[in-house]
C-alpha cells in the first residue's frame, strides 16, 4: 500500500505539471503568433514565454525522482 501511494505521488508530481504546461502553452502559442505578425522583433521573447512554462515539468519530474529515491532509502 505503502509503495502504491509513493509512486502515485511521483506521478501527481509530474502530471499536473504536466497538464498545467499544456493549458499555458495552449494560451501563449496563438498569442505568440499573433504578434509575431505585427513585430517579427518578438521573437525571443516568444520563445522564452513558451520555455518558461516548461520549467514546471521539469521541477515536478525532480520532485518525483526524489521521491522515489526517498522511498528507496
């Protein structure tokens, strides 16, 4: 029962993440486009609106490596 629980937090802790990332990602790519548009300038800045967000999935998939080595331990 024990090990059930940990890995579901090791899955909670990148899945939500994960699902977060897609929902700001669905947001910021069509507004990055549109105003790519009108100032072809932006581009950096709409690369880095777009990788911020996937700095969540990479903590939450931290988290559960060290979770699970915590369990292992």
């Amino acid at each position: 029962m024990e090990l059930g629980l940990i890995t579901l937090s090791a899955a909670l802790a990148v899945g939500l993440p994960a699902l977060a990332t897609a929902w700001a990602q669905s947001r910021i790519g069509p507004a990055a486009t549109a105003s790519l548009t009108e100032k072809p300038e932006l581009t950096t800045t709409a690369i880095i609106m777009l990788a911020i967000p996937e700095t969540m999935v990479i903590l939450g998939f931290v988290i559960a490596v060290l979770v699970m080595l915590r369990a292992g331990g």
